[in-house]
C-alpha cells in the first residue's frame, strides 16, 4: 500500500502577536434561539444544546427568548455593583503588585458576570469551588473588601494566617471553600462535598470551575465520573476564556468539539452559555440547581467567555497573542451589556454608573489603606506561632517541643 508518512498535529491559534486579529471561526448565534427544556428531562432528550450558545442578552441589550430568567431590576442592579467592585479592586490592587506591595495576583477582567450571577443565583449554604477568577462570587456577598486586602498583603490581620497564595481565598461563611492552585483538584472536591450532602439528605447543593485548560487532566474526568455514577448534586463550569496560561484551547480540544460536549460521554446533560451574558448565566444556573435539588443530577456548562487581562501579574499575553484581541472580542464587554440592559429598561443611567463606579472605588481605596497601615508584604505577617495552630488536634511531642525552641 502506498500509505503517507505519519504527521503529527499540533493546533495553532487563529492569531500570534503581529498577525491580524480574527474571531471568524467563532460562530455566535442570534440571542434568544436555543429552546429551554425543562429541568427534569432525560439527558438523552437534550443532546443538542452542547453545541448551541445560551444567550438572553441581544445586541441591544433586550433579555429575549426561553432562557430569560425575569430577574427584577434589583437584582439586576446588584449584579452590576458586584462585577463593577470587582473591576475597581482588581485595578488598585493590580497597581499594589507593581508598586511591590503584595507578591502576585490576578485579574478578572471579563469573566465578572460568571461569578457575581452564580453566586447571586445560589442559596447561602450552597458551596462553591472556586478557581482565582471568580472574585465576583465574593463581593456579591459582600465579603469584607478590607479583610481581603490583607490576606493579599499577607500581614498580621491575613484571615488566612499566611497559609495561602495572596488570592486563594477561602471563606467558608460565604459558601467559598479554599482555593487551590491545583485548580483541577476542586472538581473532585466539590463531587464529593455534593455527594456527602445527598448522603446526609441535605438540601445544599455544590458548585465548581476549572478552566478550559484543566478538562485535558485527569482531576476532570474523575469527578465527571463520580458525578454522573451517583448523580451527585452539583454544577460543573468549565470557564472556556480562550486561555490556559499561554496556552490556547486548542490544546486542551476546542478544535475538535465543544467543552460541553464532553458531558455527552458521562451521560450528563451539558450547555454551553454566552459567559458575558449575565443572565444567561443566572438561567443556566439556575435551570441545573434545579435538576441538581431535584436528584437528576449533575450539569456540566461551558462558560464561552474571554480573559482580556493576563493569565497574572507574572504573565505578558502580549507575548503569545495580538494586543488588540481582547478588543475584538465578539461577545463584548459583561459589565456594560448589562449596563446596557438597565439603562433599556429605564433603570439605570450614566450619572448613576458614574456615581456608583466612583463609590465603589473609594471604598476600595479604603480598604487598602486600612491595610497598609497594618502592613503590606514584608512589612507585617502574622505570627510564627500560626504555624503550629490548627494542625493537630492535640499536639504531638514534636510540635510542643518546636514551639519550645521558637519561644512561642
């Protein structure tokens, strides 16, 4: 037989650094189409929608079609407020790396719609499993924005007590369990935290992110299967930001199908949903904890979103994409399509945006100056004795004695 030679594939990004920006081979679908099953339907019955694209947000910014969850102008305008602090925060704070006050961080720049709408969405017992661009999630539940500071400044009042990275926050009076850089091995978790509360029949349900990324690890498929095998009460996000690092999706198998096409395998129902769209997510959301409560199981949605900032403060995107693609994005910009849709239903204007973005970052400016006066990185850090508390429940002789020799 007369056979080629053998060509291994190596997928390339539409675009380098220097070359045009293009998103042709994106495709976006009018808002409003993709039908609503209900919630109870047998997976088998919904095998379509991994490869549509929720949206409820048109390009004029009018909630439109079966997924619109008619959320009142209230809520509305407390998602908007959390996704504009987290704008504010991240952008002082970003300034604080830079000004060597702190040693890392990382921006949410254009996923702010997927933490604030969940964690709005979601009942206070409800636990989340967070990755670090999903700050949303915080400040819709007003976590105390000075207390965040310092566990990023890592000083004397670090809730945390200096265990963690400066953004692996961790609060569990919020629903948001400990960050982990391990980012893959919270799918895992939260299966098995949904799991024992099925278990225990409770009525609280789980929630979880991974990057797009992280689906090419073996962390992924485990809790898909665990997921699936026991019908574990839980949400599963992908969060598809084009992104992994420098990476691009292509490496992880956007080429190839749909993240939310990978749930077809577990016999999961999966949804793909317009990241950007604050309302698609609250319906989406809201649509698998439902199924979830219900004991149909676990949903796996793929967030299409952007990340517009660098994967963190220790990376250049513009070393490995077009400076401009961010700009470029089809799906625009969450904050202000859902800006926008306020200000159609005559809820909302730009005195008022204006107004609030300057509250907010004063408030920000706040909290980093109650911070730094208990101290930024290397000027202030809990004690050393921290490091022998919560261990043990009883300490060994070893620990007592290591305490002995510190003096503390």
């Amino acid at each position: 037989m007369n056979l080629p030679r053998l060509e291994l594939h190596i997928p390339q990004p539409p675009a380098r650094p220097g070359d045009p920006v293009t998103f042709d081979h994106v495709a976006i679908p009018p808002a409003g189409l993709v039908r609503r099953p209900d919630s109870a339907s047998d997976e088998a019955e919904m095998r379509d929608l991994p490869y549509t694209l929720i949206r409820v947000l048109d390009e004029a910014g009018e909630a439109v079609g079966p997924w619109n969850p008619g959320l009142t102008p209230e809520v509305l305008r407390k998602g908007l407020r959390a996704m504009l602090l987290t704008r504010a925060f991240d952008e002082r704070l970003f300034r604080a790396h830079r000004q060597g006050k702190t040693s890392f961080y990382m921006k949410s720049t254009g996923e702010e719609a997927i933490g604030a709408a969940q964690s709005l969405a979601l009942s206070p017992g409800d636990m989340c499993f967070p990755t670090y661009r999903v700050m949303s999630w915080l400040h819709a539940r007003d976590y105390p924005l000075t207390a965040m500071v310092n566990q990023i400044f890592s000083n004397a009042e670090d809730p945390l007590k200096g265990r963690q990275l400066p953004i692996l926050y961790s609060a569990r009076a919020y629903g948001f369990y400990s960050l982990s850089g391990n980012v893959g091995s919270r799918f895992g978790h939260a299966v098995g935290w949904a799991m024992a509360s099925a278990y225990k029949r409770d009525d609280k349900i789980a929630l979880a992110y991974i990057g797009e990324g992280t689906t090419a690890e073996g962390d992924f498929h485990e809790a898909l299967t665990f997921a699936s095998v026991y019908r574990a009460p839980c949400i599963l996000c992908v969060t598809n930001n084009q992104w992994a690092i420098s990476s691009f999706a292509g490496i992880a198998g956007a080429n190839e199908t749909t993240f939310a096409a990978k749930a077809l395998a577990y016999g999961l129902p999966g949804l793909r949903v317009d990241g950007n769209d604050f309302l698609a997510v609250w319906a989406a959301t809201q649509w698998a904890a439902d199924r979830a409560r219900t004991n149909h199981g676990a949903t796996l949605i793929e967030f299409f979103t952007y990340r517009a900032a660098g994967h963190s403060t220790s990376d250049d995107p513009t070393k490995y994409r077009p400076v401009e693609e961010a700009e470029h994005w089809p799906l625009g910009d969450p904050v202000e399509r859902l800006k926008q849709h306020l200000v159609l239903l005559g809820e909302w204007d730009q005195g008022r945006h204006d107004a609030l973005t300057a509250e907010l970052d004063e408030a920000v400016k706040a909290a980093v100056k109650q911070a730094e006066a208990v101290g930024t990185l290397g000027k202030s850090k809990p004690s050393v004795r921290e490091m022998f508390e919560g261990v043990f429940k009883e300490p060994d002789w070893r620990v007592i004695e290591q305490r002995r020799e510190l003096g503390v």
